[in-house]
C-alpha cells in the first residue's frame, strides 16, 4: 500500500486539464477585451468632439464670430482644457474646418484608420 506521502498533489493529466481549460477560456475572453477597449476608446473620441463642437457654437453665439484656435475656447473658459484624442494621445492634432473668415467651422480626429462600425475617424 502506498503511503500518505505520494498520495497528496494531482496528476499530471489534472494540471493539463485544468491549464487546457484556462487556456481555452483565455482565448474566448481575449477578443472581447480588446474590443471592448477599443469601444471605450472610440466612445470617449465621440464625446471630447461633440464637447468641443458644443463649444464652438457657444463661442460663436455668445462673441459672434468662430473661434480662431482651439487654446480660445480655454482661454474664454468654453472649455477648461483642450481634450485628448484617445486613439492618438495628443491635445494638439485635431484636424480644424475653417470657414471663409479664418475661424474654425469644425473639429475632427486625425487619427488613421477605421472604428469598429466600418467609419473612417476623419469622417466624425
């Protein structure tokens, strides 16, 4: 009879079930995540354009006539800081429309590529 000693631990064909099983999990949860990042990412590239759109408008109501940098929306408190685009990181390469006087008509992202609904984020 085998002593208590050799009895305890699992085999090896348990710890290559169980790391099979982990494995399997890991790569159905794997695709999500970096989806879901990327969602994250593209929803807050939604919300700082229309943040900044909103204050264009305002500018261009209240002064009565379009902002001719975005650093004026922060200077005139429109907005507390020019925000990030998430997909490039940086507050300083947002492509500006700018109108027949020089001011600016429209802000998009400068970031390359497609979202995850087929759109170019130039286009947004």
């Amino acid at each position: 009879m085998r002593s208590r000693r050799f009895m305890r631990g699992f085999t090896l064909i348990e710890l290559l079930v169980v790391l099979s099983i982990i494995a399997l999990l890991t790569t159905l949860v794997t695709p999500r995540y970096i989806n879901e990042q990327q969602r994250a990412r593209e929803t807050v590239l939604r919300n700082n354009l229309q943040a900044m759109r909103d204050a264009l408008e305002q500018y261009r109501a209240d002064l009565g006539k379009p902002a001719d940098t975005l650093q004026a929306l922060v200077e005139h408190r429109y907005l507390r800081s020019l925000p990030s685009d998430p997909l490039t990181g940086h507050t300083d390469d947002w492509k500006l429309d700018n109108d027949e006087q020089g001011g600016i008509r429209d802000v998009h992202s400068s970031a390359p590529g497609k979202a995850l609904d087929g759109s170019s984020y130039a286009s947004w």
